[in-house]
C-alpha cells in the first residue's frame, strides 16, 4: 500500500459530520480487500471484519473516524450564503477560503468573501471575524442560488491534500484520514498473520459533532477491547510543550490517563519497545477528545485504548503528518494485535 495514494483518494472525499457518504463508499472499497466482510451500518459507518477462525475468539475494534469539519448553508441574501459550522471550525480560517458546495447531482465550488486591504478601516484590522459576518459567493442571483442550493447543503474546504518535504502530508480532512489509512496498513501488516481475535476497522461517522457513529458501531460489534485512534496536537511555533507535548517525527503517541486501560497502556509501550518503534506517551488526565470517551461506557464496558498521530494546525484546511509516523502507528496496532488473546486481560 502507498500511504500518500490512499491518504489522497480520502481526502479528496468530501465528507462533513452527518454527510460522510463518499468518504464511506470509497473507505469501504479500500477496506474490503484486507477483511472477509465489510458493511455499511445503519448510522453509515463503515464496518469490516477479519475472522481469525477460532471458535469464541475475542474480538478486538479499530476505529478511525472518517468525518471532517465543514459548513452548513443556513439561508441565501443577495445570490449570497448564509451558513454555520459543523464541527468545531475557526473562523479566523474562512476569509478568502476556497469551498466545495455539496450540491446535487454536481457540486458546485464557492469563496468566502472578503475585503479587500484598501478598503478597512484600522478597526477592521483588529477586528476577530464572526461565522455570522461572512458570507460564501457562487457568483449566483438570488434566484439561481435558491433554486440550485438548498438551505441545509454542506460545505467542505476545497483542497485535498499534496506532498511538503522529508515525508510529510498537507490536507484538509488529515484528521482523522490519515488514521483510518493507518487502520488500513495495520490491516495489510496482518495479511497473513495467524492471530488469535477477530479483528474489527470501523470508519466512524459524526465525531466532529458527538461520537455517535463509535458509539453505534461499538454496541453493533461488541468488542471486548475498543482501541481508538486518532490526531493529536502535534508541537508547532506558538505551542509550548504543556499545549502540545507531541513531535510530529516522534512516533504514535500512547494514551495513558483514566479514558485508557491501564494495561493496555502498557502493553502498547512494551510492544513499541520490543520493536524499536519509537512512541510518546500522552497524559490525558480527563476527556480524551476522541471516541475512545464513549467506546469506554458502551454495553457493560470496554476496556479502551487511545493512540494518537501528532499532526499540526488541527481544524484548518492545511494540516500535517508524517507519513513516518503512519507507518510507525501501523506496525504499533498490528504488533498489539498479534496474540492478544493470549496475552490481554
């Protein structure tokens, strides 16, 4: 598998919190030919399994969401959108923003509006810009807008993803793309491993807004060991070490605080150390932010895991990994996997 292919194929997707269907087709035509079975549940997350063929064999559950923060058309004024965000957007990221309108059958593509330097005033410049200010131009009527998009359409920042130096990745959606791909090369690592669970992927819907899609898929598979993975704050120029004690170039980062299974802690630090895999740890004293939160409280309790992939300048439309580190995560769950039901509590 090329790392940077499939991140790309995903990543040109669009797929906003509540509207993940073209992420989840084509994540489900990637995940297919390294399970057995994959599916589509009810919420639209994607769902594959690989049996060890074991009679009672326990199961363990992958999840990466597939969702991306976007926008929401919420009226039209002058052939102009009025919208509101899903997920958690910063606005300070719109103005002059290239944007993807999903509309039907065709998308059509939009910038937010902005003013131009010459023209603000020294307030304008000090001034934080509010969601509620901007507005999106199509280069529509009034009436054209209103009969070719509806109010409720969804928006996506209009970029994929391209290449930047030594290995690493620039995109929208790299969170959390580029750990569903590292679901996927954990998968081909295991082609043909003989393990002893069955192993469960799960591209998760809606995280960006509640963590419905883990929830849902969770109580569906019925794991009895969740792992949740996911970006973390990865340190850039602005963040001290307290704000973001991750390296993008550092490795996965390990979860350990009260969302995680003490030992599953720590069995992902011995496997990472048997392998030379290098891995941080990441103290996460309360919410993790991520679904491994909900997965822990699903059915009667899941012993739950969190690791992370350090990425930079999260929420924006020009995040950053490295494809180092995928595949150090990779070789991570696929080390955790192999005879975990020998070996887990």
């Amino acid at each position: 598998m090329d790392l940077y292919d499939t991140l790309s194929r995903l990543c040109t997707r669009a797929g906003p919190s509540g509207f993940e269907g073209p992420v989840a087709r084509t994540a489900r035509e990637l995940l297919s030919p390294w399970m057995d079975e994959v599916s589509v549940d009810r919420l639209g997350s994607v769902v594959g399994v690989r049996r060890c063929g074991k009679p009672g064999a326990k199961r363990l559950l992958l999840d990466a969401h597939l969702d991306e923060i976007g926008l929401i058309v919420t009226g039209i004024e002058e052939g102009f959108l009025r919208f509101a965000p899903i997920g958690g957007v910063d606005s300070r990221m719109l103005p002059a923003r290239e944007l993807t309108i999903l509309t039907r059958p065709e998308p059509l593509f939009g910038v937010v509006a902005c003013l131009p330097p010459h023209v603000q005033t020294a307030a304008d410049h000090d001034k934080a810009v509010t969601i509620e200010d901007l507005r999106v131009d199509v280069g529509l009527a009034q009436e054209e807008a209103e009969r070719l998009i509806p109010v409720g359409t969804p928006m996506v920042y209009r970029e994929g993803c391209f290449r930047l130096e030594n290995g690493q990745v620039c995109g929208k959606s790299l969170d959390d793309r580029s750990c569903f791909t590292i679901l996927l090369r954990t998968a081909e690592l295991l082609k043909d491993a003989e393990l002893d669970v069955d192993l469960y992927l799960l591209g998760s819907v809606r995280e960006e807004i509640s963590g419905a899609g883990a929830i849902v898929g969770t109580n569906a598979v019925n794991p009895d060991w969740c792992v949740a993975v996911d970006v973390t704050f990865g340190r850039t120029p602005g963040l001290s070490e307290d704000d973001a004690p991750c390296k993008v170039f550092g490795g996965p980062a390990i979860g350990a605080g009260p969302n995680m299974a003490w030992w599953m802690t720590r069995r992902m630090e011995e496997k990472a150390k048997a392998l030379d895999i290098p891995y941080q740890i990441e103290v996460m004293e309360g919410h993790s932010g991520t679904n491994g939160w909900h997965m822990q409280t699903c059915l009667e309790g899941i012993p739950t895991s969190v690791v992370s992939l350090p990425l930079k300048y999260m929420h924006s439309p020009i995040e950053v990994v490295a494809l180092e580190d995928m595949e150090r995560t990779a070789q991570l769950l696929a080390a955790f996997a192999r005879g975990l039901g020998k070996e887990g509590a």
